[in-house]
C-alpha cells in the first residue's frame, strides 16, 4: 500500500503552520499583552504574603482560587514562566525569519525597478533639460546624492541609465535591536528569576522548608550551595553579629541559600526628616571571605550596594535585632498586682508564672514617632472600642492633608508593638506609647489595640499625673474595684457634699454614692432590658430580655436609668447620679494617693480636666480585651539591617537588551528608509529627467525633502 503524496505532506504542512503561527507578529504580541497583564496583578497584590492576609483580604474561596493560580507569586508561577519562554522562542523565531530578509533588502538597491513603475509612486517628476547632455546629467545627479549622504548604484540600460540610490537602512536595523532586545531581557528574567533554583531543587532533591527555629539546624535537602549561579534572598544582620545564609521566598516556602561569606554589621545609621520618614540608610559592615580569611570593610547605602565574589549586597530596609524591652504589666482585672517582664523583641514567652493564660509575643519596636499635632480635637476619643488614631484622633496624629491649621510636627516617642495570643492560638494586636501626649489640654498615654491586621488601631486615652507618669489613674482603678475604698469614698463624699446638721440626708447620699461606684466598677449589675412593647414572645424578644449586661462603666450607669428611671426624668436623674459620680470617684482618688503616700489632689481646673479624662478613660477599660496592659518602662534599642544579596548573571544580559531596545526603537522611529530612483535618457541634444521617491511613512518631511531634491536633480526643467 502506497501512501498519497497529499497525505505525505499533511504533517509537514501542519509544523509550518506551526512555526508561522508561532514565529508571527500577532503570537508575540499576544504573550507580551498577557505578560503585561501578569505583571499589572503582581503589581497590585501583595506578593509572598501570609496565605492568613490573603484571606483576609478576599475571603476564604477566592483566596484559595487565587492561590491556586499562582497570583500570589505570579513571577514564579509555572505559567509566568512558560509565557515567558513562549515569548522568547516566538520572538527568536520571527528575527531568525526576517533578519535574513531585511539584511538582504538593506545590500539591495532595487535597481531592476521599470522605467514605467516609477510614474505610479506618490512622489514622482519629470522634466526635460535640453542644454545638458546625458553623461553630465548623470554625474551632476550622482555627486548630488553622494553629497547628501545617499548610496547609490548606477545601471545602464538600452535607451538610458538608471540610478538607484537608498538612505536610512538602519531602520531595518531597529527592527533587529528592538526584537533582539526582548529576547535578551526576556532571558535575563528567566536566569536572574527562580526558575534555575526550582530547577535546581528539582534535579538535586532540595524541598522547601517550612518549619521554624534556627538557621544552623535547618537541614541540608533545605540549603542551595554557595556555588548557586543564580539566587536573589534576604538577609538579615543585626548590630555586632555576622551572618552568612540568605532566606529565599518561595511560594510554598523558603529556601536557605549559604554564602561564600558572612556579613557582620558594626553599625547601622539612620536618619529622618522633619516628617519622620527616613532619608538615610546606611551599612557599615564587614565581609568575611571563607575561603581567603580575608576581613573586607564596606558601607552600603540605599542605591550604593558592594559587591564581593559576584554577589551584590543591597541596602533593602532595617528592622528590630532584638532590642530589650522593661516592661511594666498593669492589671486590668480585680484581684491583680502589677508586675514587671523583661523581653527580647520577636521572642515569645508564656505569662502563665502570673496565672494568664496567654502567650507574650514582642514584635516590634519603634523609637520615633512624628506626628501631626496642629489640630484641635473634637472629640474625647477615649472608647477603646470606636476610637483609632486614623479617625477621631486624626487631626492631631493622622494625615496632614485634610487638617485645615498649620502643621505641627512633633516626635511624640517610644512605641512598642505586641501580640497576646490566647490558648486557642487567637492573637490580638498591641500598640502602646511610652510617653505621654497632650490632647485637648490634657496630656494622656495612648494604647492601641486591634483584632486583626486589617483593622486600624483603636486606641484608649489613659492620663496622666504631675510626674507624666499613669499611676494615678492606676490606682484609682485598683481602689475603684476595692469594696472597702468605695465605701470609703463615698462615706466622704456624702460627708463633704452633706449638711452638717442633717445626718439623715448625709446616710441617703453615702448609699446612693456607693449604689453609683458600684454600677461604675461593674460590681452591681443593672436589670436586664424588658422586652420591647410589641416584640414576638419568641426569639428575639428572649435574646433582648436575656441581653449581658455592661461590664461597668457609664455604660452600666446608663442601663440603670433606662431600666428603673421614668422617660420624662432621665435627663435630671443623669445629671445628679453624673455629680456623684465625679464627686465619689474624685474622693476615691485621694484616697488611693493617699495610701501611696501622695498628697491630696486639690480641687482646681488642672484636676478637673484630669477627673474628667479619668472618668471616661476608666468607663473604657472595663471594655478592654484583655487582663492587663504592658506599659514601656525602660528600653535598650538593637537594630538589624535587611540586606538583598543577589547573585544575578542575566543583569548584564537586561542592561545589553535595553541598550538596544533604545537603540532600535529610536532607530524605528526617527530613522526613515528612503529609495530613490533617477531615470536618465537623452532626448534630442539634452536629457530627459524622471525621478521617484518612496518612503515607509508618508510625512510632511518626505514631501519637503522631495521638493528639495526634484528642485536641484530637475534644475526646474519643464515637464
């Protein structure tokens, strides 16, 4: 059985239409608009972000269709990277296809063109010079051209003589540079990318590694080899300590890459400007070879890096090296003392020595803090829960854009960041202020917290005393939560607020007084909500019923007077019961300066915008998450420098292709292949004249220049 010549041919037939396919214009284009689409999302997502974030931020299904695609490490996603390889055997392909084509059209002159051919160009004259023989027409017009840059070739004809001239070839050679161009920084992201590391784990055996604890006993399947030709990763040195293994992210974990040296930092610099960002860093650091023994010394700035070995060490950014925190744990409950803990930032230690069930994380420490404090408030911007430093607290410490006053900048101290994570791995996030702030005349410390990482920080106003330091309120909230000192307090408020003669009235306040402490501190609870007039008997009415009362605070106050107090008289029942209540908890706060051997506050106008901060300060903390609150006593500031260590041969490979991507596309477009074509024959005793001009773009210059040449080839001869 023979096979058909049609059949035969079928698959060749079928790999040329391939390779046109792949080696076309519009396939290039394609891959690049889907590469550039690529990188728009790289862009716009966060990449190599805890997979928790990404599912804060899109929900728990598109975060998981998200990271199943590879969106959350799109540059070293399968199908990036296969795009990316496409482009390049596309874009190879279609310069192997052309180069020859263009490089030949560049030799050629195209002198075989017709003498009829040239009157169908746009371009195009003829005229008729009767005193000027052929032979001196056709040197005069040859020493033209060549004067005016043009390369031309003479043939001769029966019946007259062309000349063929052309201008402008290297366009043809921007077509080259720009394509070539594409392919090279194309090939430089592939080698300068992971692709030679996941490669490399591929063949060799090596895994991701994606458990903790130190560097040094990380296993070897988890480890690249300082012989690595290609790597880009992190390092992190701080002050007096040296480091060798860079952390390479990946999208299912890192990989250590070990180094030929290690890096050892003597001392990091920073400076700031007025606004609190920074606007220097700077390494001084030490590289020790392994191989030599050899100690080098070197700086490296932000856009400055060193280079030892083929490796570059970029200045990315700075963190915390564990700088050591004295802090002071203020209890929140009944009960509690305060107590003291001495913590390393970024190590974590359980407070189940002081009966907490929680989990201590340290995490970050911040020494300047410039804000904002041109505006004035308008708001108490004490309640823990509705309040952050973004919102109500703005016009002193948020964006100056939308201030209306002058700004005034001010560094405004110490913070520290921490975490509590409770036995069920939950974890609320800490912010508080070391010293401090003046707001609305009266000068508070500031602690934030928040319940996840998309939230802003809510922050609770705590004021302070003459010695710019909490204890007083702190006391006065120990000694709130103390039965004894509440009768104590208010016995003596009913005594001072009473008339002398009238002990009855003295016995009514003195209860009245505690009955107000009491609902204040949380330790008498107010009724519960009846059900709404007209509600279901069913399960909405019973929720509203059974509703937990407040914990304390002004809250409790105001579930009481809702409870047990007419409509009509609410408003002058809350502002007796209000008196009282700024009366017993002023008393309570002598008394509790008083047991710690502080004079007595007096009454004046400072007190009283302490008294007033107070009260609402401390309705808020009975809302506070948890049972403490860590206060920064005293620090010892370690910083850690972030260096990129890079080992990236394809650099050289980019900076050659966007040489020549600016190159040709330069050529492309400010460099015009011109041809020309001169047609000289004689006609009686002088020379008939036709000439034509083509050009890849017809432009307003193409037909000066024309103009210019049909003027001096013709010499104004009639047509």
């Amino acid at each position: 059985m023979t096979v058909s010549a049609p059949a035969a041919r079928a698959p060749q037939q079928r790999l040329r239409d391939t390779l046109e396919l792949v080696s076309s214009m519009r396939f290039a284009i394609a891959l690049l608009t889907v590469i550039c689409i690529a990188s728009v999302i790289g862009t716009v997502v966060k990449q190599h972000e805890p997979l928790n974030n990404y599912v804060n931020q899109f929900g728990p299904f598109w975060a998981e269709v998200f990271g199943a695609v590879g969106l959350y490490s799109v540059y070293s996603a399968w199908w990036f990277l296969l795009i990316l390889g496409f482009l390049v055997l596309s874009t190879s392909l279609c310069i192997a296809r052309n180069t020859p084509r263009f490089l030949a059209d560049m030799r050629s002159y195209k002198e075989n063109i017709r003498e009829s051919a040239l009157k169908a160009f746009h371009h195009k004259a003829q005229g008729v010079l009767p005193d000027e023989a052929p032979q001196a027409s056709l040197q005069r017009v040859s020493q033209l051209l060549t004067g005016n840059g043009w390369k031309a070739k003479v043939q001769q004809r029966e019946g007259g003589t062309l000349i063929a001239a052309r201008k402008g070839a290297a366009n043809k050679l921007g077509y080259i540079a720009a394509h070539s161009a594409i392919v090279l920084i194309c090939l430089g992201g592939l080698f300068d990318g992971d692709l030679i590391v996941r490669a490399q784990m591929l063949l060799l055996g090596k895994t991701p590694f994606n458990g903790g604890g130190l560097i040094r006993d990380v296993a070897p399947e988890h480890r690249l080899s300082p012989a690595n030709p290609t790597f880009r990763g992190n390092l992190l040195v701080p002050e007096g300590v040296s480091a060798g293994t860079a952390v390479l992210n990946m999208s299912d974990g890192v990989v250590l890459q070990d180094l030929p040296f290690d890096v050892e930092l003597k001392k990091f610099i920073v400076e700031y400007y007025d606004t609190g960002m920074p606007k220097l860093f700077a390494s001084e650091i030490v590289i020790h070879d392994h191989e030599s023994g050899q100690a080098t010394p070197a700086t490296v700035k932000v856009n400055e890096p060193a280079f030892h070995r083929g490796i570059a060490i970029y200045q990315s950014s700075f963190d915390d090296g564990g700088s050591k925190l004295k802090l002071q744990a203020v209890p929140m409950k009944p009960g509690a003392k305060a107590f003291t803990i001495n913590g390393t930032v970024g190590d974590n230690s359980p407070l189940d020595k002081v009966n907490l069930p929680y989990t201590l994380e340290l995490t970050g420490l911040r020494v300047i803090n410039v804000e904002n404090m041109g505006a004035a408030s308008t708001d108490s911007g004490a309640d823990v829960r509705k309040v952050d430093l973004a919102d109500s607290l703005q016009k002193h410490l948020g964006s100056g854009a939308k201030s209306q006053t002058e700004k005034q900048l001010h560094n405004i101290g110490p913070s520290f960041s921490y975490k509590l994570r409770d036995a069920s791995g939950q974890a609320r996030e800490f912010n508080n202020y070391q010293l401090p702030v003046e707001l609305d005349g009266q000068r508070v410390l500031l602690a934030g917290m928040r319940d996840n990482p998309n939230e802003a920080f809510r922050y609770l106003r705590i004021p302070v005393d003459e010695q710019d330091r909490m204890d007083t309120w702190r006391r006065m909230r120990e000694a709130l939560l103390d039965p004894a000192a509440r009768e104590q307090a208010a016995r003596r408020y009913a005594k001072a607020a009473s008339p002398a003669d009238k002990p009855e009235v003295m016995q009514q306040l003195q209860v009245t007084a505690q009955r107000v402490l009491g609902l204040f501190a949380g330790a008498d609870k107010p009724p519960a909500l009846a059900p709404a007039a007209g509600a279901a008997s069913g399960a909405a009415g019973a929720a509203a019923a059974e509703a937990d009362p407040p914990p304390g605070g002004l809250a409790a106050m105001a579930r009481f007077m809702e409870t047990t107090v007419p409509e009509g008289d609410r408003a002058r029942v809350s502002e007796v019961l209000l008196r009282i209540l700024n009366g017993s908890l002023f008393e309570l706060a002598n008394i509790a300066r008083e047991q710690a051997g502080q004079p007595a506050m007096t009454n004046s106008e400072k007190t009283q915008a302490f008294m007033t901060q107070a009260v609402v300060s401390l309705s808020d903390s009975f809302y506070y998450p948890v049972p403490v609150l860590l206060q920064l006593d005293d620090f010892q500031q370690i910083q850690a420098s972030v260096f990129q260590i890079a080992r990236a041969p394809g650099k050289k490979l980019v900076y050659l292709g966007a040489v020549l991507l600016i190159l040709g596309v330069f050529a492309m477009l400010y460099v015009r292949e011109r041809r020309l074509w001169v047609w000289v024959q004689a006609q009686d005793q002088g020379s008939r004249i036709t000439t034509a001009l083509s050009t890849t773009r017809r432009t307003m210059d193409a037909d000066a220049e024309f103009e210019l040449l049909k003027k001096a080839i013709l010499k104004d001869a009639a047509a």
